[in-house]
C-alpha cells in the first residue's frame, strides 16, 4: 500500500469533522500542539503498518505450484472517515487547531449562523459493514454507524426529544449547570475578560432545554446536550445548544461551574447569574477603545497638528471619564468633550448642532462634584472669567465676569457681571469667590504620540 503523505491526507479529511474539533477545542500552547502531532504520526504510522499487512495476507493467495491468485486491495483508509480512529482525532485536531487558531483568535465565534457538526459517540469494533441509519420516534435520523477493520465506530446524534434512556441519562449530567447565565461578548477588540458587555440571558434547565433571551428581545428557546470529548489525554466537556436541527452556540466548560468559554478566541462567555462577572461586566475597556478611536480618526485630519493633545477626566463625577481633545495651544483652540455611551464615543454638542468646544489655549478648569465647568481668559487686555453647568451633557453658561483694565486702564477701566456693569469693588468681591473654588485643571496631559492610557 502507498503511504500517503500527511498532508494529503489532511486534504480529504472533512470540513465538518474539522470545525467540530476546534470549536471544542481551548487555546492550546505550541508545545501542546507539537505533543500532539508526535503522538498522532506514530500511532497512525503503527495502524497503518498492521492494516497493510492484514489486507496482503487476506488478498493474495498461492497455489501448490506457486503461482499468486488474487490481487492486492488498496482501500480508502477506514479513519478518513470522520473521526473514525482515537489516533485520527488527535491527528487532525493537533494539525487543524494549530494551523486555524490565529485564524479564529479575532473572529466572533457565538451568534448563531451556520451548522456545527454535533455530539459524537465513538465506540471500538471489529470486522467490516456498514449499519443502516435508523430514526427516532418521530421519524427523524438520529445517526449511521460505519464499521471498518480495528477501528472505531462514530455515530452523529441530533436533538431529540428527551423521551429515550440516553437522553434521560444526558439531562442528568447537565443538573450542574442548570439556573441563568448571563451571555457576554467583548467590549472591544480584546478578551471578554479584559472588558465585557452583557448580551443577554440564558436559562438552562434539567430536562435537557434552555431559553436564551437577548437584550433585543429575541428568544430562542430548544434543546442542549452536554458532550465529553478526550483529545491527548484531556477531556473536554462541552454543552451544545441547538436552535432547531442547527446549533446556536457551544460553550466550553472552564475552571469552576461559573464561567462557560465559547468559542476558541475568548471573545465570549456565559457566566452564571449572580457571580461578579455577571453583577459587574467591566467597561472600561469599552470606553477606551471608542476614545482610541476618535484620536486616531482627528490625526488624520487637517485639524491636527504637533501641538494637538488630549486627557481623560471624568468631569461629571459618575464614574466613566470624558475624553478632552485639544487642537492646539493657541488662544482660539478650546477642548471637544466625548463622552461614552452604548458603546460609542459622542461628542458634546453646541446649539448649533456642531462640536462644542469649551475653554482656551487648549485646557478648561473643572469641579466634579459640583457638575461645574470655569474658563479663564486673559487675551490683548481683556480678561474673563466664566462658570458653565455640565448636566446631560450639555454645556451651559451661568455666570461670566470680565474687566478691560489691561487694555483702557485702570482709570477708564469697564467691569461686568453676566454682562451687568458693576463697581470694581463688587467685581472683585465676585473674582474673589470665584478664584475660591478650587478649580481642578484639564486637558493637555497628553501627545498623540503616546496613546498608552486607552489600550
């Protein structure tokens, strides 16, 4: 018999059977990977040897005279069929999952959309045949077995209705992980665990169904199976959770009962309810990302400039920080204000409808606590001093006095209050209260060139 080279044997191993392994299968190491693969090559290369052997001396037969009858059989070989031997398994989960994890590492694998291949049995026999499919008590296929030469049996199973022994045996294991879960997703384009949003609900009860609600309102509600898998040695329990005869999404049993890996990027979970990933899925990351954003887009820009810079400030005291961008250093160039919210950056707004900017020379004072916003400025001999609300994300003015004296003089000096002509004395009163407030500075506490703070 030929011996085939293993990369064409990867060419015809099937798709599904492919996909099937890596979904079930965690992030693995190069070093796991490379175990795998030197077991899997010596385990075939045994198998192969003694199947061509057996076959040669089942199919050439010599006569008294010597003379050969009978010709020599090349057969497809049996573990071609999907996962038809212990050592294929490992051999095409090592190859394919090392060779496509990068691949899936920043790509959504949840949601739902297209068919995973679902839970396999497999069982070890002997002899030749195939066993006709059969169907289950409604008429449905539940499976074909194929049978080969010392090796194993593999039956696909589809949902079903929870009536039969094996089923009644399934629903039994899955009693642990029966209650709510919260389903998350990435905030951003990192791991779930480095910031999450929750997406929804899932309700996995003992008898083999669950309900998953998303916050759209959508509501899937079938059967999931609970599936044990041992590749190299480790075993891999899985629960599948179907949507109809497809599968909406798998999830990996992790460390401990409160967290259920889905996917093989980490970019999504299920964590059960009243844990502290589900009571408080991080942010964070969210806003950083969404601020990263709008910096990168404002350098590509005619506004931007080697004077441009930004901060981070959380100027309304409730708990997630504003972006401050500053054009520039100049007298004209004030502070844009972005604040996070559904997962997007948006900038606060004037009543014209256009980007708001607040304060000059690139920075504004602030006091968190009291939603207040103050602006200083001191340009060609006039000099103000302003004190605006920040309430809903909308800017607006409350008080503004100002002075002329660098520019008439003291003795023709004008002084106003919110645009009122008042003494000097009644000016300084109010300049005096105003310098009191202990006003915490803004912007500019960052180039463009170091965006380190938001990753």
């Amino acid at each position: 018999m030929r011996e085939k080279d293993l990369f064409d044997i990867l060419e015809n191993a099937e798709n599904d059977s492919m996909e099937r392994l890596i979904d079930k299968c965690p992030e693995l190491s190069d070093e796991q990977l490379d175990r795998i693969l030197a077991m899997s090559e010596k385990k075939f290369r045994k198998q192969m040897a003694q199947a061509e052997g057996t076959e040669r001396e089942a199919t050439i037969k010599m006569t008294k005279n010597d003379d050969v009858s009978g010709v020599e059989v090349a057969k497809r070989p049996a573990w071609l069929t999907p996962l038809a031997t212990a050592a294929s398994i490992v051999l095409i989960a090592g190859i394919a999952i090392g060779s496509t994890a990068m691949l899936k590492r920043n790509h959504k694998p949840g949601g739902g959309g297209g068919v995973v291949t679902p839970a396999v049995t497999v069982t070890t026999t002997s002899g030749t045949g195939t066993t006709p499919s059969s169907t289950g008590p409604k008429g449905s296929v539940t499976g074909t077995t194929t049978t080969s030469a010392n090796t194993s049996a593999v039956t696909s199973l589809v949902p079903g209705s929870g009536d039969t022994a094996e089923e009644k045996a399934e629903n039994a294991l899955l009693k642990p992980f029966a209650g709510t879960w919260v389903y998350q997703a990435s905030s951003g384009n990192y791991t779930v665990d480095q910031g999450a949003n929750n997406i929804g609900t899932v309700e996995i009860r003992g008898d083999g169904t669950y309900t998953y609600t998303e916050n759209s309102g959508n509501v899937t509600t079938d059967r999931v199976e609970r599936t044990v898998d041992e590749i190299a040695g480790t075993q891999l329990v899985t629960l599948v959770f179907y949507d109809g005869t497809a599968i909406k999404f798998v999830a990996t049993y992790n460390e401990g009962l409160d967290q259920l890996g889905i996917g093989n990027g980490g970019l999504e979970r299920l964590v059960r309810a009243g844990s502290a990933e589900a009571s408080a899925p991080s942010v964070t990351a969210s806003w950083k990302t969404a601020y990263k954003q709008v910096l990168t887009d404002f350098m590509n820009t005619s506004e931007y400039s080697s004077e441009s810079m930004w901060d981070v400030r959380d100027i309304d005291n409730d708990g997630v920080p504003e972006l401050l961008l500053s054009r520039g250093t100049y007298h004209a160039a004030g502070v844009r204000i972005y604040y996070y919210e559904n997962g997007n950056a948006v900038p606060v707004l004037a009543d014209d409808g256009t980007i708001a900017e607040y304060g000059v020379y690139g920075a504004f004072m602030y006091k968190p606590a009291e939603h207040l916003l103050g602006s200083y400025n001191m340009h060609m001999g006039f000099e103000s001093c302003a004190t605006s609300s920040y309430e809903g994300h909308t800017i607006t003015l409350l008080h503004m006095i100002t002075n002329n004296s660098g520019n008439a003089g003291e003795e023709a000096a004008e002084y106003t209050i919110d645009n009122v002509q008042v003494s000097k004395e009644e000016y300084d009163s109010a300049r005096d209260q105003w310098d009191a407030m202990n006003w915490i500075v803004a912007g500019q506490q960052y180039y463009f060139t170091d965006l380190s703070p938001l990753s």
